[in-house]
C-alpha cells in the first residue's frame, strides 16, 4: 500500500519518524506528510510510519517540525 493510497485528501494524520534509533511521533496535514513522503523516496535519510489505528489524541502530539516546509508556503 502506498502514502497516497493510505493518506486521507485533508485533514491531519500521525507520522512517526524513527531517526538514529530514536522515535519521533508528529502531528501533520495529509498533504505535508505525502509531501515528506515523496522527499524522502528521493533520499531515504531516515524511518517514517503512519499510523492508521492510534489511541493518541493528535491534538496532543506535537506539529511535524517546519511543517509549512512540506505544504510549499
């Protein structure tokens, strides 16, 4: 299954990046993360999951660091 296939059109989504063995879960729009997604097929720099069933409320976890970054704003 593919980012696109899996990502809902708006909205937001938990992405967790695992970094150097580290984990990192953000909060970030639909279109930031398949954006971040297509990036980093270019250059695979780290780990990145999206997660479909979680019980963390998303308000709760932080933005996706320079989100606007991956919106092209």
């Amino acid at each position: 299954m593919t980012a696109d296939e899996w990502l809902p059109p708006e909205g937001d989504v938990h992405v967790r990046i695992w970094l150097a063995g580290i984990v990192f879960d953000y909060t970030a729009t639909a279109a930031a993360a398949r954006n971040l997604i297509h990036d980093w097929r270019q250059r695979r720099w780290c780990a990145i999951e999206l997660i479909c069933d979680t019980i963390d409320d998303l308000r709760l976890l932080p933005r996706l660091p320079c989100e606007r970054l991956f919106l092209g704003s």
